[in-house]
C-alpha cells in the first residue's frame, strides 16, 4: 500500500499562489515534497522544498471529508514545528485532498495515526 498522499495549499499570497506536493508517512515521521506555483499563468514554480516533521513534534492529524474535497490538519507540539510550512498558521497546517484521492487519504492517515499514538506510547513508557 502506497503512503503518499497528494496534496494542495491553497489561497498563500493572497490567492495568487499554491503549494503542490505529496504527504509521506514514515516510520516516526511526516515528509511533506512541494513546490509553489503561481495561479496567474502558471509558469513560476518554486524549487521542490522537503519538510520533515518528526512524530515526536505532532501533537494530532485530523482528517475532515466534504462533498468535493477533504482536509488535513496537521496540528504541531509549537509555532515553529510548521514555521518553513506555507500556510501554516499558530503551529497547524491545512492540506486540501481532492475528492479522488480522498479513500487513499483515509487509509494512509489511519495507519498513521494509529503510528503516531503508538509512539507517543513509546515516549510515555520512556
């Protein structure tokens, strides 16, 4: 099963830009690939940024579904877990899955939380 889910940030620059990229779920980690693009024209891309965020700085994952859409909400430990994140705003960050990637985004974000919640077990237990 893959676990890498596409994903888009909308509305950064006052609309002008979006974020394109894919969410991978490691063994004790998130890895965020994307690129910005301007929603003008199109023609002005970024260059492709990686973002790691360790479990240990995560302090939930929501998954929301809508009629079109569904979001991702990565909620962080503090600010400055989601500070090289575009979009993010107080420590969380949004992430728009289209509507055919929606059933891969569920079962990819259930094993990890479920991953999640074993390590925070593990760092409890010590």
């Amino acid at each position: 099963m893959s676990r890498r889910i596409p994903f888009r940030i909308k509305n950064l620059n006052y609309g002008l830009t979006e974020a394109k990229g894919l969410l991978h779920i490691g063994e004790d980690e998130l890895v965020l690939e994307l690129e910005s693009q301007d929603t003008v024209v199109g023609l002005i891309k970024s260059e492709l940024k990686e973002i790691v965020i360790p479990f240990g700085d995560v302090e939930e994952i929501n998954y929301k579904a809508g009629w079109f859409s569904a979001k991702i909400e990565i909620v962080g430990k503090s600010m400055k877990v989601m500070n090289d994140l575009p979009g993010a705003d107080h420590g969380s960050a949004t992430l728009h899955i289209r509507r055919r990637d929606r059933e891969k985004a569920e079962r990819v974000l259930s094993r990890a939380r479920l991953e999640l919640s074993e390590f925070k077990l593990k760092e409890l237990e010590g």
